[in-house]
C-alpha cells in the first residue's frame, strides 16, 4: 500500500508539473482562437440551424407535441 501511495504522489506531482508547462505555453491556443474563434463559432451555428431546419421540414416526422385530445379511451369489454 505504501508503494501505491507513493506511485499515485509521485504521478500527480509529474501530472501538475506537466499543467503547468502546457499552460505557460499556450500563446498558440490564444492566437487561435483569437484569429478562428468567432467564424468556427458563426458556421456551427449556421450549419447547427440549416440541419435542423431541413430535419424539421423535409424529413416528414409527426411530432405529435401534445396528446390532449388525440388519446381515445378503449371501450370496455366484459
């Protein structure tokens, strides 16, 4: 038990070292983001919104959204 325990310290200090570099170093991820962040996020969008709006018109799905009046109670045989 002891040496699991000391395993598992030892991997989260190698784990939190490892954090700490990748974070000092994301000047990539910034540009990134700043350059592709707002046109990525229009097309999803524009491509979330066309995909629906196809499923919604053209598929031919019932959707049924309330049964209120359409359920119909069996008649009763004895």
């Amino acid at each position: 038990m002891y040496r699991f325990a000391k395993a598992a310290l030892n991997l989260s200090g190698q784990a939190s070292r490892q954090v700490a570099v990748r974070n000092a170093s994301s000047g990539a991820s910034r540009e990134f983001h700043a350059k592709y962040g707002m046109p990525l996020l229009i097309g999803g969008a524009a491509f979330c919104i066309s995909i629906w709006s196809y499923v919604i018109t053209s598929t031919g799905i019932a959707w049924n959204l309330s049964p209120v009046g359409k359920v119909q109670p069996k008649e009763w045989n004895e």
